[in-house]
C-alpha cells in the first residue's frame, strides 16, 4: 500500500472518531515514510489464523510509535491499519462492531482481552458466511465488519 493510501484511510478513521481537521493536519505531518518503512521492515509479508500473532503486530506497532496509535488504548487505529495490510485476517476492532455484536462496554474497544476474544469471533462469522459472501473484492472478514457497522448504525 502506498502512503498516500494508507494517510487516507487513518484520515477516514480519525475523522470518523471527530477528530478536528487540524488536529488531523497535525497527524499527518507525523506520520513520516520512514516511520512506516521501519514498521514495515518488521512485518511478515503474510499472517494466518492466529490470534497470538495478530495481538504480536498490534504491539509491534505501538513500539513504533505510529502516529495515532501510540497510546496502548488506540486498539481501533492499530486493528484498521493491520486489516489494510491484512484484509482476510485481522477484523477492525472498534465500538460499531462491539456494539453490534452485544459486546459494548464502556472503553472495551481499547481493552485486548476483548480484542483477543473478538477476533475468532470475526473469523467464525466470517467461515459462516463464506458462500454467501464470494463474489466481493473485499475480504469475508471485511465484509462482516462492514455487515456489524451497518447493523449497528
């Protein structure tokens, strides 16, 4: 993903949360290439199934100190951009989805023990529905995540 990509998609995500258009402005002259190439560099091309390694990248993350995903409670940044890199294995973790799927509660969508117990949840949901979800360019687990927002919108 280019870098211009992946600045639009944290733009959607923190403009989503209302975040101030400065504040946003701010982000993004943070947010330096060499930052990303040296996260980058530390990530498999590819991941499987398994929550461990998926809870290890988000981690790996905040030990780059990425902008907007600093703070250990920036879970829902940090999951949106490992599902950029990893569509069919990493689910966006935020409060929409939880919502969704009757697990909301306050501040869950920064806790990992959540995040842990959610993911094979996204996954099952996404096995469930694979035939009926053929066909799309996006990912099974994608689109269940769109599904939940939807729904819980």
């Amino acid at each position: 993903m280019t870098q211009i990509g992946t600045r639009r998609s944290f733009y959607w995500k923190l403009y989503s949360q209302f975040t101030s258009d400065s504040n946003i402005a701010e982000w993004l002259k943070g947010f330096t290439s060499a930052h990303l190439r040296q996260f980058l560099a530390q990530v498999p091309t590819t991941i499987s199934r398994n929550v461990e390694d998926v809870l290890d990248l988000v981690e790996l993350i905040g030990r780059h100190q990425l902008p907007g995903m600093k703070s250990s409670t920036a879970l829902p940044v940090r999951t949106t951009f490992l599902h950029i890199l990893y569509p069919n294995f990493v689910p966006i973790f935020d409060q929409m989805v939880l919502k969704a799927v009757g697990a909301w509660r306050d501040r869950a969508n920064q806790n990992t023990s959540v995040l842990r117990q959610y993911i094979p949840h996204a996954w099952a949901l996404s096995n469930k529905h694979a035939l009926q979800l053929s066909g799309f360019e996006e990912s099974a687990v994608r689109l269940i995540d769109m599904a939940l927002w939807v729904k819980r919108s």
